[in-house]
C-alpha cells in the first residue's frame, strides 16, 4: 500500500472525484502521482489516454468539468429584509436556514411555512387587527408573498441538492464521499478510484450504440496494482462488483447494502413525485411538459443503487429475500427523435421497457403497496426474450469486456464536434438544444455546421408528407 500524506497532485487528484473531469486529464493525472512505480507495459497502457490530456495538448474541452451547483436564496433573502426592513442573516445555500428565516421573519405577521397558502391562511383585516397587524391589505399581502417565494426557494433548493448528489451516486457510486486522508493512504487505489469514476460520469452520446464500458484496458492496469492489502472498501464505494466485495467483511457489506438501500428509497420516492398517471409506460418517449433530465437523473441514481443492491445481496448470499420482494429497474426517458431514429434503423423498443411496463411500479413494491416478487420478474423476462438474470433483473449482471480506450468525444447535447472552440460556439448558439437557435449566432453556426465540424452520425430528417 502506497502512502502520500499531502501532495498537490493527489489532492488535485482527489478533487476530480466531485468534478467531472476527462479520463485523459485523470490519468495525466496518475502518470504524475505514480511516476517512476509504474512498470513499462502500465506506463504505455497509461500514456494512451494523458497524450490526449489538456496539458499536453494545449486547448481545454468546451464541457464544464464541475457538477452545477444549485442557485441559493440569496435574492429572496435580501428581497424579504427589504421589506420587512430588518437585517437577518440566513444560509441562503441550505434549506432548513431558509424556512427558519421565513418563519422568523413571518412572526410579526402571522405567517408560518404550515400557513402559506395565499388563499386559505392569510388573515383578513379583523384578524390582523386582533393579532397587532398594522399593515394594509396591499402592504401585508406583499410581505406574505415574499414569504411564499422565500419558503418555495428552500423546497426547490431541497430538490436541486438531492438532484445533484443522485446525479454523482448514479454515475460514480459514493467515491465523491470519500474524505482525502483515506484517498491519500492507498495511492494505488486513489489513482483507479479516480480514473474509474471519470469513465463513469463521461456524458452520453446521441447514438444507436449503448453506452461504452467504463471499465476499460487502463482501468483494468489500475485495478491491478491494488493488492490484497489494497484498501478495497473505498474501492467499493466507486464499484460494488462481486468480485470487490468478495474482498470485504461480511460487516462492511452489510453496511454497503444499508447506503445502497438508502438510495435506492430516496430516489424512488423522487421518481413517484415525478411520475405522469397517464404516461406512456410502454414506450417511455419524452412528451411535452415531461423534465427528462431530473427523471433521468433520477432514474440512473435508482438503477446504479438497484445494481449495488443486487451486488451487496449476492456478496451476502440473501438473493432469496428477492422472492418475497423484487423491485424492477426504472427506465430513462427517450428523446422521440432519437426514438425514431431507432425504429428507420429497424429497432424496435428496448426489451427491458417491455419488462418495466409489465411490472408495478418500484416505488409502490418498495413502500409494500404493490407485490412483486423475483416470479413476477422473472414471468416478465421471459416475455420480454430476456434471462432474468443475465440482463440484470434478479442478480447482477454479468461483467462486460474490456473496453478499448478511445479519447472523450466533444460532445454538445450529445452531439460529438471535431472542435472545442466550435463545440462552445454551437453550444452558445442553441443548436441540438431543442430549442431556437439564437439570431445572432445563427450565420456562425451555420457555418460551422456546413465545415463538417459534427463528426456524429445524426438521423436524417423523416420526409414532409405532400399535400392533397
């Protein structure tokens, strides 16, 4: 086991874990924590992907490297001590300093976050003179709204925060928890925790093909340097395969399982807030008024636990709790073009959404208002032509090949540009963004879209119908 206690590179290299760096730069990255340990062959397998990094290539990638934080409440803040004409101090970044906020300052006026409705709860001039309200209708009816907006701020804020904590356990697992002196005590399985993880988060390409193998050739020379001392634990926490967790107690699979179940049921009850009653289960196409994006984001937390989950039970040999409970899989929303694309290919829906749409829902399994059990999973595999468990239904599934290291595309709403400069331009501009692209850019845009700086493959436009 490799120690280094405090090193700029490896706190750098540390700090990708909640960032979302390229694989490239991640292993120039390594190439400089591990230095002269690294034997020829795992320096050559290395040197692939940092002789595409940003430091040796000069240029930086369009896509931001950080995970968006979400917008706080300042604004509402000083907004609601304007008007009341106080000077309280509120954390406008968490939730529950912004409801203590609005309830204080809602005191003198008889506003609680239990009695905000603009309808119902506000008082009217009889009640406000019986409770000291020396404020006018117009006056009062200002300060409650404020009040309103302040408490909705912290409810939004609650939601944006779990989003992002379920978008990096869905795509990394749990490696952005891990605190630096235990990052920094196994610099051998740092540096593949690092890599690891940002294979993971690298974004989804607009194709036909399903998403690469994050475990690819350099991955696999990492992993392999960690020995039987390695610290597998944090390992786990980036990749709850069986074969990592055959290397922990039986204690700290246990409470492996508890996070993965935590997650699990949180973002299932994230999803049944979302879910439309007269969504089109079988198909699962983005409709208007869907937000696709928190569903998916949703959605891939919910499987990535769901799979650690089905991990940590077989690590445990409890599979047979699944034949009282089963929860399925969720699946992600489908652009409609992108869906169309896969039916003029001669695609069809993906099997595992026939299996999704004959199974009740998981939130309702997981709360124990519907019933499904590994039979019930099972049944609906085999309609849909899958083995239950190969495809990952009712154990884990099985492991992928190797992938072949391949640099990170440069990808604008999916799209892959042969330029950053271009990417960000088109990215600017509003193209593949679903929506108009903006006037002033548009002559650029054009112009770069007629140059062949789109290297994807994109489906071609379905022909107009003729009149009459």
């Amino acid at each position: 086991m490799s120690v280094i206690r405090d090193d700029a590179v490896v706190r750098d290299l540390h700090a990708s874990l909640s960032r979302r760096d390229r694989p490239e730069d991640v292993a120039e990255l390594v190439l400089r924590v591990l230095g002269g340990r690294l034997g020829r062959r795992e320096r050559v397998v290395l040197e692939r992907a940092a002789r595409h990094s940003a430091r040796r290539q000069g240029w930086f990638s369009s896509m931001p490297a950080e995970f968006a934080p979400p917008v706080g409440g300042a604004r509402q803040v000083a907004a609601a001590n304007r008007l009341f004409d106080q000077e309280l101090d509120a954390d406008g970044d968490d939730p529950a300093a912004l409801l203590e906020f609005a309830a204080r300052t809602g005191e003198p006026i008889g506003w609680a976050p239990e009695r905000g409705d603009f309808l119902r709860d506000r008082l009217n001039r009889q009640a406000r003179e019986a409770a000291g309200v020396d404020l006018s209708k117009r006056q009062y009816n200002r300060r409650f709204r404020v009040l309103r907006r302040v408490a909705a701020k912290a409810g939004v804020l609650e939601v944006e925060r779990a989003k992002r904590r379920l978008l990096r356990v869905g795509l990394a697992g749990f490696a952005a928890e891990i605190p630096y002196e235990r990052f920094a005590d196994d610099v051998d399985a740092a540096c593949f925790v690092a890599y690891y993880t940002a294979r993971r988060k690298q974004r989804r390409e607009f194709s036909l093909s399903g998403r690469e193998n994050p475990f690819d050739e350099i991955a696999q020379v990492l992993l392999a340097r960690c020995g039987e001392d390695a610290d597998w634990w944090m390992i786990a926490q980036a990749r709850s395969t069986p074969e990592v967790l055959a290397r922990l107690p039986e204690e700290e699979r246990g409470r492996l399982l508890g996070r993965w179940s935590a997650v699990m049921r949180d973002s299932a009850e994230l999803l049944r807030e979302r879910w439309r009653d007269d969504a089109d289960k079988k198909n699962m196409i983005v409709r208007p008024g869907d937000d696709s994006t928190t569903w998916n984001t949703f959605a891939v937390a919910y499987n990535a636990a769901r799979a650690g989950w089905l991990a940590c039970l077989r690590s445990l040999n409890a599979l047979g709790l699944l034949d009282a409970a089963c929860p399925g899989k969720v699946m992600r929303l489908m652009a409609a073009d992108l869906a169309g694309w896969h039916r003029r290919e001669g695609g069809d829906v993906d099997p595992d959404t026939a299996v999704w749409a004959g199974l009740p829902l998981p939130w309702e399994v997981l709360d124990g208002t519907a019933r499904c059990t590994r039979a019930d999973v099972e049944a609906a595999c085999v309609a849909a032509g899958l083995d239950a468990a190969g495809s990952g239904w009712t154990a884990p599934a099985p492991g992928r090949g190797v992938a072949v290291f391949r640099p990170t595309p440069e990808l604008v709403h999916g799209v892959s540009v042969a330029d950053p400069v271009w990417a960000a331009l088109l990215r600017r501009s509003g193209v593949f963004g679903g929506r108009a692209v903006k006037p002033e850019l548009a002559a650029d845009a054009a112009h770069g879209l007629a140059s062949g700086v789109v290297v994807s493959e994109l489906p071609a436009r379905e022909p107009r119908a003729e009149n009459g």
